[in-house]
C-alpha cells in the first residue's frame, strides 16, 4: 500500500472539523423543523420529501457512476472512486431517513385517503398497488437491493487494495447492477415521487430521474475533488486533464437531462393527453412558471455553452461555480416537481422547505466525510490506476 495515496494527517482533521459542524447543523435544524411540523405537518412533510429526494438521489447516483466506471475503464473514474464510494456508503443512514416519510403518508399522497380513494376511480383502480402496505414493502425491496450492490461494490474494492485486481468480479457486477439501479430507480420515483399526483403518469419519468441524479452526482464528485486537489496528497496527483474529463461527462449529463426533460414534455403537449397536460398546466400557468423558465435557462442553456468552454473545464474553481449552479437547479427541478401539487395557486417558500433540506444535509455531509477518512483516497489495488495518474494530456 502506497502511503502517499492515504489520507492524510491536515486533510484527515479538515475532515474531522467539518464533520462535527455539519452534524449539529443537521440536528439542530432537524429539530427547528420538527417543532415547526407539529404546527404544520403537511409543510413539513412536503418539505422532508423535497430534501430526501435530493441527498438520495447523490446516494444511489454515485453507486451508478460507480458501475458505469468498472465498465468503461475510463481513467476519470479512478480519482472520483473513493469519493463516489463514500456516497454510497452512506446508505444505511439514508435508508434510516426514510422513516419519516412512512409516517406522513397521509399528508403526501391522496391516495393513502381512503375517502379520497372512494370518490376517485383512478385511485380505487390503483390501490392494489398504490397503498401504504405495499409502498413500504416495496420501499424494503428497494433499500435492500440497493445495498446487496452497494456492499459488493465496496468489499471487492478493498480486497483490490489488499489482493490485486477484482476486475472481472466488479464488471460482472456492474452490467446486470446499472439494469437492476434503471428499473428500482424508475420504481422508486414513480412510488416518492409521481404519485403525488393521482392524474399523472409519464413513461420517460425514470430516464428523467436517472439522469438527473447523474447530473447531480458528477457535480458533487467534482465539488469533492476540488476541495481534496488544494491538500496532501491530491495536490500531487490531479491534474486539469482529471477536471477537463469529469466536465465532459458533466456535460453529456446535462444534455441527456434536457433530452428526457423536453421529450416528456412533446409527448404529452403534442399528443395532446388530457389527463397529463394539468400536470404542466400547473406548472406553468401561474408564478411557479417562472421556476420552469429558470430549469430552461439556468440547467440547460447557460451550463451548456459555459461547459463547451475547455479553458473552464480545466479550471477546478470555475468549474466548481457551475457545479454549484447546477446543484442548486437540481433543488429547484424537485420543488418543481413536489411542491406545485401542494401550492397550487402559485409559487410560495415556507420556512421548511429550505431549513429539512439542509437538515438531512448535514447528516448526509456529516455521513459521507465520515465515510471518506476511513480508506485511502485513491483505489491502491484498481488495474488502471498508473494509467489514471499518468493521464495524458489530449492531443491539441
């Protein structure tokens, strides 16, 4: 084991001294926001919703770029493993976050209403599947497949580190994992989150989610490296070819995001599907239409022409200031998706909905730079990994 690849001592206690900070923010926050939710329980509980989707979606996205890197053998996949490895390993605790949802069904989806479910013949017709029975189990299902993959992927990559190349054994994973990480994905955020519309249904409503969590997990992955490239031992070993490489998938990402984002959109505007259209109708026909000019503007045509820019994507801190928006889009795409069937006269910003997503932010940070001093920061034992450090430069 090469010791230059560790952790080391300043950036093991950066790691500590942000970890501390970041889990009383979350608690304290959490509790703010608990007393405010025995005043307000349907706030709150949009609001939780909201933020789980978000730190979730960073969960089970790095667990996917992570296969997606065993298969293509990318060089840019060695120096965001770890960091990508961290994320996913805070699992248990984002499974654990998904309590309090279970406990607010009532104020989420009408069709945990069984007035509700009398008087609406679309929701007596799905409440063989949608109904709070099943929707837990499923959700046990989903946790529980997640974390089969999740542990393999981690415990074969340290017996890399200690035994040599696991290779075959992580690709074999991986093909068969990202077809499983689709379908429990797509399942997931049709359960969470398309539900809470009894009308709507889209069929391009996982791609969307797929991708977005994507676009959301290569932004972090970034945001990490970024900090990790100012301190020992990451300052000897990164280079601008790494960033330049991780803003082209980032670009691809957004671009696969507007792809799914404007084809649901043709769909259901120029086929002209009744049932579907209110879904956008009440996204764009009062002030929460402004939130879906800014998804236009500011998570597709301003990141897009910024990322076709190659001396920004060689630059960590540059590129880092568009991560950063695109972060923040991210949030703003979910409460365009959560919260107008809930605000339905127009846009408006409870005290909640940004207080819980920082709270389970915290405890999301707090997790993962835990997970991250625990094993060195590069994957000592991965086949590719002289090749990653020595990355050449493209040719001009």
């Amino acid at each position: 084991m090469t010791p230059s690849f560790l952790i080391s001592g300043d950036l093991l206690q950066d790691t500590h001294r942000y970890l501390r900070p970041a889990l009383a923010v979350g608690v304290i926050l959490l509790i703010l926001s608990i007393i405010g939710g025995i005043f307000s329980p349907s706030d709150f509980f949009r609001s939780y919703l909201l933020g789980y989707l978000f730190w979730f979606g960073l969960t089970l996205g790095s667990m996917a770029v992570v296969m997606m890197q065993y298969l293509t053998g990318g060089a840019w996949g060695v120096v965001v493993r770890r960091p990508l490895e961290s994320a996913m390993r805070t699992l248990p605790v984002v499974a654990l976050l998904f309590v309090p949802i279970v406990f607010g069904l009532h104020s989420l989806y009408e069709w945990d209403d069984p007035a509700a479910v009398r008087r609406e013949p679309v929701l007596a017709h799905r409440s063989v599947y949608m109904n709070p029975g099943f929707f837990i189990i499923r959700a046990i299902i989903y946790f529980a497949i997640w974390a089969v993959f999740a542990y393999f992927l981690n415990r074969w990559s340290v017996e890399e580190d200690e035994h040599g190349s696991r290779q075959r054994k992580l690709e074999a994973l991986s093909a068969p994992g990202l077809i499983v990480y689709v379908f429990t994905s797509t399942f997931a955020a049709v359960d969470w989150a398309e539900s809470l519309e009894s009308h709507w249904y889209s069929t391009m409503w996982g791609f969307l989610f797929v991708a977005a969590q994507g676009l959301a997990t290569m932004g972090f992955a970034i945001v990490v490296l970024a900090w990790l490239w100012k301190r020992e031992p990451m300052r000897n070993i990164l280079k601008p070819v790494h960033f330049h490489d991780l803003g082209k998938l980032l670009l691809m990402f957004v671009m696969l995001w507007a792809y799914f984002a404007f084809a649901q959109l043709l769909i259901v505007w120029a086929g002209n599907l009744t049932d579907e259209i209110p879904w956008y109708f009440h996204r764009l026909s009062n002030s929460w239409g402004w939130l879906g000019v800014m998804l236009i503007v500011l998570q597709f045509m301003v990141p897009f022409v910024l990322l076709l820019w190659r001396s920004l994507k060689r630059n960590a801190v540059l590129l880092s200031a568009v991560v950063g928006l695109l972060l923040f889009m991210r949030f703003v795409d979910l409460m365009w998706i959560v919260m107008p069937g809930y605000y339905q006269h127009g846009f408006r910003l409870h005290w909640l909905n940004i207080c819980l997503p920082l709270a389970i932010g915290g405890i999301w940070v707090a997790t993962f730079l835990w997970q991250l001093s625990r094993r060195p920061l590069l994957p000592l034992g991965a086949p590719n990994l002289e090749a990653a450090l020595h990355h050449e430069e493209p040719a001009a």
